[in-house]
C-alpha cells in the first residue's frame, strides 16, 4: 500500500492541475445597443431580437459552463427625452437584465433620458451594477467607474465609460467628462489585480480606436455600443480587442475565453486566418508565374513573405486566448414563454411600439 503513495499523489496532482485549467475558462455574454427594445423588431425580413429570446440564448450558454453577462450601454430608452410609458418599459429592461443576472452594464446616452437617479435607483432594485468612469455631478462621480468580478478562480476586471457631455438637461452639474483618460485611469488601476481588464464603452468607434490606442496593454477586450450597425468581428489595432454589440438588442455577443495561459490574448481563429490566406496566395502567386504578370508577381511575394512571418509568429505560440461568435435572435430562437407574455402586456402584438422597423 506504501508504494502506491507516489502514484496516488501524482494522479491527485494531475487531476488538480485540470480542475485548475477548467476554472480558466469563461464564456463572456454581451449585448448592447437595446435602445429600449421589448421585442423583436417589426422588420419584414427575419424579424429579430426581443428580451424573450435573449433569455432563452443566456439560459442555454448557462447549461454549457461558465458564463458572465455583460451590456456595453444604451440599453434603456429609445429616444433622449422619456415619458411615463417609456420609463415604464426602461423599468422592465433593467429588471429582465437583473433577472438575466447581467452582471454590468455602461451608461449610455439612451440609458439617461430620464436623468441619473432614475437609472441608479431602477438599476438598484433590478440588482444590476452600472458603471461609468466619467459621468459626474459637480465634480463627483454619479456611478462606480469599475468593478471586479469573481467567476470561479477568475477574477474580471471592468470598467464602464460613456461619450462626453457638456451638460444633461435638466440635471443641473451632471457632465460627461472626456472618457479616454477616465477609462484608462480606471484600467490602470485594476492592473495585477485582476485576469482581464474589460472596458464596457457606450462610444463611437472612433473613440474607441482611440482608447485602444492609448490603453495599451492594460485593457486586453473593449464592447462597444453607440455605432450600433458596425460589424460584429474582433478587430485588434493595438493590443486591445474591439467588439461592437450589436444593434437594437438583435444579437447576443459570446466570446469564449481560455485563460490558462500566459501574456496577450491572441483570437484562436487568427492562426486558421492566416494559414487560409497563405494558400490563397501561393495559388495567386502560381497563377501569376504561369501568366508571366510580373507587375503582379513583386506585391504579391511580398505579401506572402509578411503573411509567412505572420504564421511563424503564431504557430506554436501558446497564451491567452478568445474566440468570438454572434447569436442572433431570429425566428429560429424560441422565445421564453412566460417573459413573452409579460412583454406583450406593455407592447401587445400589433401595437406601433411593437412593429416599428
């Protein structure tokens, strides 16, 4: 029995060191870009979207493992100015968001057509985090700008920011200060701390390119909302990852990560890119000889030889990495009963609200 001590540890070892590579792993959820939505939109073509079948795409990635829900902003209202009917349905939102377990959400400018203390005091009692690193009152700051996230042995740090604002009607002091160096400063200060810093931000892709660009490597994924049509893709620039969020709530974003192990998350689809390319060329490149296109020949060896250096750069290369793909909420996603029928109370079918492309 004493002999079979180091095997036995050794399989205990192993079998700890597996459980420790599982816990790495995480699938993050985010949507974005709502825009006060309920239900699918009233489209002629493939109508989608609608809180009903959100929920039956985050119950069903929840079966699978792991999952953290997040919204990148503009959520709530359609329009800047709100009524009762509107901050009726902004209340729905955010308590469906609450019951989706939405972990944070950004604050957008559609999410403060009914002023700050609406979305504080409704996003409370949904038990949803709202951050924003650069809305302030006479100074102070109106919401948490970050928040750190424990999902098994992950922690995931996040940050929220929103577009610059001179003024906010009828909230006297409340500004949007700019949101770049507020993000950073936030980002940076989650540094060592945390597994990954995310940066949910309600702002147009130029500023997002821009946030990228000064953040460096303390932000490793930025989800974006505000140019709400923008392809869905995970484009790097810098060392930061962009992801737009889609549009009037049509689509849920779902970006697997693996964070065993070490250094900047690479896209696990950027290896099978390049190889496909690769080939793509050799053959344009056979053609080109055979056809004697010497003008052709010189940009197009020259951009295999930087698609070659591409691949030997990732083949072989291990770290952190992600891989992205779009869910979107069409007529092929059955939507959750019972959250479909309290929607059709506030927008029943065949209503303006309902049908409007």
């Amino acid at each position: 029995m004493r002999r079979s001590t180091p095997m036995v540890a050794l399989v205990c070892l192993l079998f700890s060191l597996a459980a420790r590579a599982e816990e790495k792993k995480l699938t993050v959820l985010v949507t974005g870009d709502n825009r006060g939505e309920l239900s699918h939109c009233g489209c002629s073509h493939l109508p989608a979207g609608g809180l009903a079948r959100r929920k039956t795409v985050v119950d069903h990635a929840r079966a699978t493992g792991p999952v953290l829900l997040l919204d990148a902003g503009n959520a709530l209202f359609k329009e800047p100015a709100s009524d009762e009917a509107s901050k009726e349905k902004a209340r729905f939102i955010l308590e469906t968001m609450g019951e989706l377990q939405t972990a944070a959400m950004a604050v957008g400018p559609r999410d403060l057509s009914a002023g700050p203390e609406f979305l504080k005091s409704t996003a409370r009692k949904a038990n949803v985090k709202v951050l924003s690193a650069n809305l302030t009152r006479n100074g102070k700051k109106v919401f948490e700008p970050s928040t750190v996230l424990t999902q098994g042995a992950l922690r995931i740090g996040v940050v929220g920011v929103g577009p610059e604002l001179a003024s906010l009607a009828s909230q006297p002091g409340v500004v949007g200060t700019p949101p770049i160096p507020a993000a950073i400063a936030e980002a940076r200060k989650l540094a060592g701390k945390v597994d990954l810093v995310i940066v949910l931000a309600a702002l147009p892709l130029e500023e997002v390119l821009q946030l990228s660009k000064e953040a460096g490597d303390s932000v490793d994924l930025i989800f974006h909302s505000g140019d709400s049509k923008r392809p869905t893709v995970a484009r790097r620039d810098y060392s930061s990852f962009l992801i737009a969020s889609g549009h009037r709530g049509q689509m849920v974003v779902s970006v697997a990560l693996d964070l065993s192990g070490e250094g900047p998350l690479m896209d696990g689809a950027e290896l099978a890119r390049a190889e496909q390319t690769l080939a793509l060329l050799e053959q344009q490149l056979a053609e080109a000889r055979q056809r004697n296109f010497q003008e052709s020949l010189k940009g197009l060896e020259e951009r295999e030889a930087q698609v070659r250096a591409t691949l030997e750069g990732l083949r072989g290369r291990e770290g952190r990495t992600l891989a992205l793909s779009t869910l979107p909420l069409g007529p092929g996603v059955a939507d959750d009963a019972a959250l479909k029928a309290r929607v059709e109370k506030l927008e029943p079918p065949g209503g303006v609200a309902h049908d409007q492309p």
